[in-house]
C-alpha cells in the first residue's frame, strides 16, 4: 500500500517537474529580454509594422541632435529695420486721436480779442479711409502719417484762416499697431506698440506673466508665414532672444508638459516629466534611479520612439512606416561599453519616448528555480512521509 502510494506521488512529481521545465517560458517577467528584442526585429509578422532597431552610436546621437537643433528668435525673427520701427509708431485706421487747436492773440477764428484760445477737438477715431475730421480743416488724412505729421498738416490748412495756429496731436488708444497675447497667459491682451519698440518679455508681463513655472513653458512667435518656438528659459537667459516686436504678432504662451516613460529593471517605474529645455538619456536614466542592480541587463537598455523616415539610414530596407507616417525605432545600449556613457549624454529624450531595461538572463534563472523549489519541496516533504 505504501509502494503504491510512494509510486503514484514520485509519478506525479515528475510530471508537475516536467510540466514546470515545459512552462518555464510563462514565468512572470517585467517586458521582452535582450535577446527576445533583438529576434523580434528580425521578424514580420503579420498586420505588424516592421521595426528598425538602431545600435546606439555617437554618430547616430549627432545626426539626431542636429535635426532637432531648435532654431532661435534672433535668426527667423531678426531686428527690424529703422523704416519699420518708424512705421509702426505711425497712425492707422482704427486709433484713436486727441487733437487740440491753439490760436495766438488776438484770435480771429476761435475767441476773443486779447485772449489766448485753445479749441479742443473731440476725440477722433482714424477711419477706414484712413482720415479725421478737423473743424475749419476739413477732412484730413492720418493713417500711414506720425502725429507730428499730422500736426503739420492741420497746421498748414488753418494758416490764413487762424491767427498763427499752433496743433497738438496724441494717440490715445492704438489698433492698427498692435500684438496679441493669448495662451497661459494671466490675461490675453491685445497690446498697443508705443514708440519705445516693446519686446517679448514686455508683451508676456503685460498679460500677467506665464501661468506656470518657467521651465515648463514655450512662447511661440506667429509673424505673417513665420511660426517660431523657444523655451521661455531660454529666452529669460538669452537677451537675443527677447525679440522686438512688430505689429501684428501674435504670442502663444504654451504649457507643453512633455514627458517620458520607464520601465523594466529601472529604479522606479513610471511616467516622468520633464523641462522644455530637454534633458538627455544620461539625465532620464538618473531621474528613474539608473539600473537595479540585482535584475537589470546592463547590455539591455532600449529606447522605444516614433522617428520621421529622414531621421537616418535606416538598416532595415524597404522602411515600414506607420499609419501616420512614422518609423517605428528601438536604440540600443550598452552600458558595459564605457564609450555608451559619453553618448548617452548628447543622446536627447523626446516627449512621449519609452525607455526600458531587460532583465539579465540569471534573473529569470533565479525565477525559475525558485518556482521549482518552492514546489519541489513540498512534493519531497510528502515523499518522505509516504515512505
């Protein structure tokens, strides 16, 4: 009874220790190793995008980096010239203007003999025909003039008819030269250009300053087909960049949370934020605690992105590219080479990259036989106790 029992026990831990070595494949596991990576690259299966797996290299970094080589203010958006700085100080349709009439004694247009007389003018919006209505001199052309040009002209149609005129001419509001101001802003504003010739800083404080911390905003600059983009740090730490404005710009202020995700055998797991000044793969890695030291495959560190099909020369040929155009890429790194260290840090992260780290092989060993173990003893502990 013994032996039969004995037999039917060990037939049966066999079969659970077989069934173990058979299954070892379904062990949990964090994501793909090393070697699984690299053989899926290889493969096309059906209804799949074919992926291009790039070895990471210090010529591949540069390449990448001088694509995306952000483009400053001071290039697409240079000075303007003299003439247009004067142009923009000059009336238009739409602003609106005081003007006001003195005349030297003794008058003969406006007042009484001995006294001194001032006419003021109600308040004159330029029309559209880009003109204003002045008494004794008629209808007047402002728009494309500067008040003092103004001034002259009202000036020259009073003489002969007051006695040594004399005309002052302010803008009071101004339409025609102006910018706008819109996004996580304090308070979108249209902003009037004085003659002073304000720049990007002094339109983002008259609505209020940036909604957010600095180094997660980007002001973008829209001039007729021209739309540039920079870090507003950037523009803070570089005067070249605080842009003088022209009218008609409108300034986005943008809230571009960009972010990056980890996983596999990294110090923690998570999506983690990042500055619109960008960080590189060296500083990604530190931000999620590097490697864990007991699970990670130094030689398995991936990096999984979305790329245009110019991005490089891509090894896999013809270059399958998604629905919208992309090119499914894995970048590969070694840490075990020192060299990878340097090109980590001119490696840049991209929004929305996912970075991941196989675990080494003796990891899945360690699980495999502590699965077996923790089975195994068990059956062996019954064993005994049948015999």
């Amino acid at each position: 009874m013994r032996t039969d029992s004995y037999r039917v026990v060990s037939t049966g831990a066999l079969a659970l220790a077989a069934a173990l070595v058979a299954g070892c494949a379904g062990i949990p596991t964090s994501g793909p190793s090393r070697e699984e990576i690299s053989a899926s690259a290889k493969i096309d299966l059906p209804g799949t995008t074919a992926l291009q797996v790039v070895p990471m290299s210090e010529g591949v970094a540069r390449k990448l980096l001088s694509q995306r080589t952000t483009r400053l203010f001071s290039d697409l958006l240079p000075e303007p010239p003299l003439s247009a700085i004067e142009a923009g100080a000059r009336v238009g349709p739409g602003d609106s203007l005081e003007v006001t009439v003195w005349e030297a004694p003794p008058a003969t247009l406006f007042g009484t003999a001995g006294a001194d007389t001032r006419l003021p003018v109600p308040e004159q919006v330029v029309s559209r025909a880009g003109t204003i209505n002045v008494p004794f001199a008629g209808t007047v052309p402002a728009a494309g003039k500067t008040p003092p040009e103004i001034e002259e002209e009202i000036t020259k149609r009073l003489r002969g008819k007051a006695n040594q005129p004399q005309v002052l001419v302010r803008v009071l509001r101004t339409v025609s030269s102006s910018v706008t101001v819109v996004g996580d802003v304090g308070a979108s504003v249209k902003l009037p250009l004085g003659p002073r010739s304000e720049r990007l800083l002094d339109a983002l404080s008259a609505a209020g300053g940036a909604k957010y911390p600095v180094t997660k905003m980007t002001l973008q600059v829209t001039r007729g087909d021209t739309v540039a983009a920079l870090p507003l740090d950037t523009i803070i730490r570089d005067p070249k960049q605080n842009v003088m404005l022209q009218p008609g710009d409108v300034i986005t202020a943008l809230h571009e949370p960009l972010s990056f995700t980890a996983m596999g055998a990294t110090g923690k797991n998570d999506e983690v934020p990042f500055e619109a000044q960008g960080i590189s793969l060296a500083q990604a890695m530190a931000r999620v605690g590097g490697l864990q030291d007991n699970r990670a495959d130094a030689q398995g560190v991936f990096v999984f992105r979305y790329e245009n099909p110019q991005a490089l020369d891509w090894p896999r040929q013809p270059v399958a590219t998604t629905p919208d155009g992309k090119v499914p890429v894995i970048y590969t790194v070694n840490l075990k080479d020192p060299n990878s260290f340097f090109v980590m840090q001119t490696f840049g992260v991209q929004n929305k990259d996912l970075i991941y780290v196989s675990n080494a092989p003796l990891t899945e060993i360690q699980k495999f036989a502590n699965v077996v173990f923790s089975i195994a003893f068990p059956v062996a502990n019954t064993i005994n106790a049948v015999r």
